[in-house]
C-alpha cells in the first residue's frame, strides 16, 4: 500500500460559488469540509486525513431563490429556452463544451483526490463526458432532421416533434459524479427543459470547475447548482410541485423517499437509475481464461464501485476448482496504491468501510471463507476479498455491496441461478459464460424479460452510450443512451389541421415561411 508523501500536492477546493440564474454567486454562509480517501503519511510514519476542500450549505432560503430562478426560465413554456428553435439551442452547449474542456484538468485532480479514481479511469471519465455531450447533440440534429416532414393522414395533415417538460431536477451518485449526472442533465436541456441538479456530498468537488464552465454560458435559469445538505434543500425543491421530471441515480429507497414528496405524483416523470445485482452464470464449458479476466474485470473495476459491477458469481461445480484457483490469483496480483500511480486498487471512501466490514463479518458468521488472500486492510484500504462458498441466508447474497467484495455461489442445477433471478428485487444486467448455443439461447431467450441487458462471455457494462442503458424491477425506471435519453427528457407533441388547401396554406406560412420554431426547417448539418 501507498500513501501521499508531499503535501504540497494536496488540492485546495474551495467550492464557495454555485450557480443560480446563469450566473455565479458566492456563499457566505456555513460550509461542507470534504476529506479525501486518501492519506498523508508524516515524517514519523503517521498517517494523516487529508482535506482537500468544501462546498456550501446552503439553507432553504438559497434554495427558494434558485427554484424561483428555474420556474422564471422556463415561465410555464413560453420562456426563451423551451421556446427556442435546435439550431438556436446547439451553440450553448458548443460553448459549455469549450469551457469544460478548459477545466479538464482541475477536474481531472477533484476526481482523483475526492473519490480516490486513477488518473487513467478520472481522465476517461471527464473525456467520455465530452464525448457523450457531443454525441447527443449529432444525434439531436438527426432526431430534428427526421421529424422535418409533415405527415398527411387522410383528412388531417400534422407535424409531430418533440417537445419539452419542464423543470427537471438532478441527483447523481459519487462514483461517477460528473458522467453519470450529465447522462440526465444534458438530454434534458438539449430538449428544451431547464434543471437544477445537487451534486452527491462524495463526488461534489468537480462542481467547484463545472460551475465555473456554467458562468454565463447558458441562459439565467436553464443550468443551475445547488450544494447543500439533501434534508435541507431537497424537500423544498420536491414539495413545490414545480418539478416535472426527477432525474436519479443512487439507491431506490432514497428516490422512492424523495419522490414521495412530490405532492402531485400524476405531473412527475421518474427516470432513475437504481441498485443492480447482476449475476454472472459460469457454464460448465466456459473458457476459464477468458471468464477470469472477464469477471476480475467486471467485479473489481474501480474496486466494485459501479451499478453495472458483477456482483454474484454463480460457478458450476465442473470449473469450480480450476476458476477459484486462477480467479484468487489473479485477484491477489492486483496492484494497490494511490490513485495518482494508476492502481488497480485503490482507497475506499471512509464512510463506506464500515458496511464492508459488516457484510464480510455477516459471511464469515454463516459458513462463507475468505479464498484469497489479500493485504492487510489498512485505514481507506480495503483489499478484495473473495467469499466462497455463499449461500442464501448471507446479506452478501442479495444485498449491493458496491465494493470489493467477490461472493461466489456452487451450483450444479442451471435452475438455481435462474430461480435466484426470479426472485430478485433487481434486474439491470447478467452475463453469461459459456460455449454451447443452445444452452445459451436457453438463457438467453428467457432473460431478456427479466434484466435490461444479456452480456455473452463479457462482463457487464453500461457502454457503448449508444446503446440502450435501462433496467427491470427496482434496477431502473426509463431509459438512458445517448438517443432514448433525448426521447426519455421530452414528449411527442402534435400540431394538426383539417387538409383543406386554406389550412395547407396555414401550415406552409406557418413552417416554410418560418415563423413557428415549432413547424419550420432549420438546416442543421
């Protein structure tokens, strides 16, 4: 294991401003101390908590005003952005892209030293995000380009678009606080609503450089931040009843906690992203090399800390001693250290330990042992640890564990595992390790109606962002990818008259002579 030597290194983050009405504002009011995962190690071989910045609380008040900032924006849909055209709507986010990538490098280092992320995983994190934004903008013009007809339906002629909500507010989790939030912001404003989103307490510093790309680019009211403690401001914002759409990424008793807040459900759009316990079904004829790497992979990216990370390994007992062999060591050859050196491994958020410590406690109690053998765990590191066997009545078993923690389950019966996915709460992804085709068409053809996606001798994973990124059960409510999101944060609306030739002449004033935004064609390539 390593430690930070120099503390000359250690950021200063001072996330005083946020954003409310296109602008920044500073607070001066109490602040939030965030301590890295990361340690300082002393001349005398102590070890020091690290803080590297903070963030404002801001009181109700604060968020009073920028809800009222958002509502103004959007003034029940006649306001400048919901009114504007594609191609009026496109510069705004060419210009937030400009900023960000001025900022590419502070928020680089708010990753790395906030939620203990490698350079390498950090730095794909921000570029993806990019790429992502761009994206959505190509496939918006294409979206554009395909709804430029008007349809002629018998007797009615009509155009049929896409049109805003409203107001959109925004809450993502920590292990991905810039990629994954912007996976519901960006759609949602490209089609024309205005957000508000709350960064996670964990993950909140790369806000302190996103609020300083947001600083005019938009305008007021469209793109706002708001720092603070959830029980503070989220109830306030929620028990308005201005917001149309709930946009989440986290945990399904919070959303479900904050949704019920909302005192007209029938007027709010959910689309979340929720728990997952994807399973990986090893074949008895599966390639060990490749589902080794595919599962090491796949469990302990990022030390386990992703929605899409195998979480259940079910392992039939004809490759049970040849993959636990090659799996553990594999797993103990993973290199730990900060995350500046590009580890494999690399230190926990301190608030997590203590559920790790719990489920592992819990699975060692009831029969389970750990089969590798790891590091001594030492203050933010906690080494992976392998858990076999494990059985039904382990917490491991159904619950996230969202860490490095690998439960492997025997089984002989193709039928225990698929009971297991029966029975589940969650239902996002599996993926399946094996060779002959008609077992797996087997599986196949029955989990797609049980989880969003069927991974085939890979692991699970969210990308490409073109493809669809959705859930079953308590794992999702609406779709993500780059296309479903901009279908997901805005509704089909129609705009139709009789086909009469004074009405026809209506529709051609109205589109080809340019005066509506809604009905006329704008040249977007």
């Amino acid at each position: 294991m390593k430690f930070i030597k120099d503390s000359s290194s250690i950021p200063v983050i001072d996330a005083r401003e946020y954003i409310v009405g296109g602008k920044k504002v500073t607070w001066d009011g109490p602040m939030q101390e965030i301590f890295s995962p990361l340690r300082l190690e002393k001349d005398d071989g102590s070890l020091e908590i690290i803080k590297i910045g903070q963030f404002p609380l801001i009181d109700e008040d604060a968020a009073r005003a920028i809800l009222k900032s958002t509502v103004d924006a959007y003034e029940r849909g006649k306001g400048e952005w919901p009114c504007m055209s594609v191609k009026e709507r496109i510069p705004y986010f060419e210009r937030f892209i400009m900023r960000l990538r001025e900022q590419r490098e502070h928020i680089i280092q708010a990753l790395v030293w906030d939620i203990a992320k490698s350079t390498k995983d950090a730095t794909s994190e921000f570029d993806r995000t990019i790429q992502y934004i761009e994206e959505s903008i190509e496939e918006l013009r294409k979206l554009e380009k395909s709804t430029e007809d008007v349809m002629h339906v018998g007797n009615v002629i009509a155009k049929v678009k896409r049109s805003p909500y409203g107001i959109v507010f925004c809450m993502g989790p920590y292990n991905y606080p810039m990629n994954e939030t912007f996976a519901t912001i960006i759609p949602a404003i490209l089609m024309g609503n205005v957000v508000i989103v709350k960064p996670p307490k964990r993950g909140s510093m790369v806000y302190k450089y996103i609020v300083d790309a947001l600083d005019g680019t938009f305008p007021p009211g469209v793109f706002s931040v708001l720092f603070g403690r959830g029980r503070t401001i989220v109830e306030p914002i929620m028990k308005s009843g201005e917001v149309s759409i709930f946009g989440f990424i986290g945990a399904h008793n919070t959303a479900n906690h904050i949704n019920a807040m909302h005192p007209k459900p029938n007027r709010l759009k959910r689309v979340y992203g929720l728990d997952a316990k994807n399973m990986a079904i090893i074949l008895n004829d599966a390639d060990i090399d490749e589902t080794v790497q595919e599962c090491l992979a796949g469990t302990l990216s990022y030390n386990g800390q992703r929605c899409t990370a195998l979480k259940l390994l079910y392992l039939h007992k004809e490759k049970q001693e040849e993959f636990l062999r090659a799996f553990c060591q594999a797993v103990d050859c993973l290199p730990a250290g900060i995350p500046q050196e590009d580890p494999k491994i690399t230190p926990l958020p301190d608030e997590r330990l203590a559920f790790y410590q719990g489920l592992l406690q819990d699975a060692l109690e009831k029969g389970a042992k750990v089969i590798n053998e790891p590091a001594l765990d030492v203050e933010t590191y906690f080494y992976p640890k392998v858990l076999f066997p494990v059985t039904k009545d382990m917490r491991i078993f159904k619950e996230e564990q969202f860490g490095p923690l690998v439960p492997i389950v025997p089984f002989e019966d193709i039928e225990e595992p698929i009971s297991v996915i029966l029975d589940t709460e969650y239902g996002q992804q599996c993926s399946i390790f094996g060779k002959d085709p008609d077992t797996i068409a087997e599986l196949v053809d029955f989990l797609v109606n049980l989880v969003g996606r069927v991974n085939l001798n890979t692991q699970c994973q969210r990308g490409p962002d073109i493809l669809p990124f959705t859930g079953r059960k308590d794992s999702a409510v609406g779709t993500l990818s780059v296309k479903d999101a901009l279908l997901t944060f805005s509704l089909q609306t129609v705009v139709s008259t009789k086909a009469d030739e004074q009405n026809k002449d209506l529709f051609r004033e109205l589109g080809d002579g340019r005066r509506s935004k809604y009905l006329r064609k704008d040249i977007l390539f």
